[in-house]
C-alpha cells in the first residue's frame, strides 16, 4: 500500500510538470528547458527502479522555479494537500489490487470519518484540546485508511465517535 501512494505521489508531479510545461506561458524558455531536462531524468530515475532520485528531481524542480521566478510554475503542495491528492492518484491502482468487500469497508469508514470530523469541528464552544483531539484522531483513521487496515481505522472512528457524544454532536 505504501508504495503505491509512493507511486500516485510521483505519478501526480509528473502530470503536473508536464501539463505546466506543455503550456504557453510566455515565461523564460532556458528554464523551462532546465525544467523539462530535468523531468525527463526524473521519469527515467522512476522508470529504472529509483523512485529516492525522481523523488529527489522533482523538488529540485520546485526549487528551480521558485529561483528563477516563474509565475506560473506549480508550486509545491502543502502536507494535507499531498497526501491528499496522492490518495486521488493512487485509488485507481487500489481498485485494482484490493478485494472490493475491503474497498468498500474502507470506503464507508472514510465516509462515516469525514461526516463525524466535520460535525465535530463546527460544533460551537470546544475547547483548544477537543479540537487537537479530534485533528489527531482524525489523521490517524486516515493513515490507517491509506494503509488499507480496516481495524484501526475503525478504532479511531469510534474514538472519535465518542468525543462527539461526550460534546452533545450527533456522531
């Protein structure tokens, strides 16, 4: 499962790169050429089994924009955003190496997570520690989601679950 949101994390840079770099920005062409360069090396690093160095190229892409002042450049996704957008990439692989009964309990696990935390941050008057809690628990039913492990994610839903009754919100 990791390596697979590993992969959607590369594959998405490399849709991004590329659909920035096939446009016509009227932007400075050496460092669109620079950038081009080096995404080609990152898709060969990839391709040949060494996702550390594509990785490694992809940020080195972002540095390079922001240096040589693109405006239209991608800029680099904040930590939420990433691991958020990978999920995206990588839920059409899943389908494919996932039994669809576990596919499905995670769907509705996802499903119940989301409602219950959206419930739980828009409740008036909790307190600095309930909203932590509730952050905390949160990200850990969604790692447990991206590992494909339906019993801790479960475990964290009804930790959550229990924050909501104890705050009078209906889970």
């Amino acid at each position: 499962m990791y390596k697979i949101m590993l992969d959607a994390e590369l594959s998405k840079a490399f849709d991004v790169w590329s659909g920035y770099l096939d446009a016509r920005t009227g932007e400075d062409p050496q460092a669109r050429a620079r950038l081009r360069s080096t995404l080609q090396s990152a898709r060969e690093a990839a391709a040949a089994g060494d996702p550390e160095s594509a990785r490694a190229l992809v940020a080195e892409m972002y540095d390079d924009a922001r240096v040589a002042g693109l405006p239209w450049a991608p800029v680099l996704p904040g930590p939420c955003a990433a691991d958020r957008q990978a999920r995206d990439y990588a839920k059409d692989e899943l389908r494919e190496v996932l039994p669809l009964h576990l596919r499905d309990e995670l769907d509705g696990i996802a499903l119940f997570l989301r409602v219950t935390s959206r419930r739980l941050q828009n409740a008036p008057g909790l307190d600095t520690a309930t909203h932590q809690d509730i952050l905390y628990i949160t990200a850990r039913a969604g790692m447990a989601l991206d590992l494909a492990h339906p019993a801790a994610a479960r475990r964290e839903l009804e930790r959550l679950e229990a924050i909501a009754r104890r705050c009078g919100v209906e889970p």
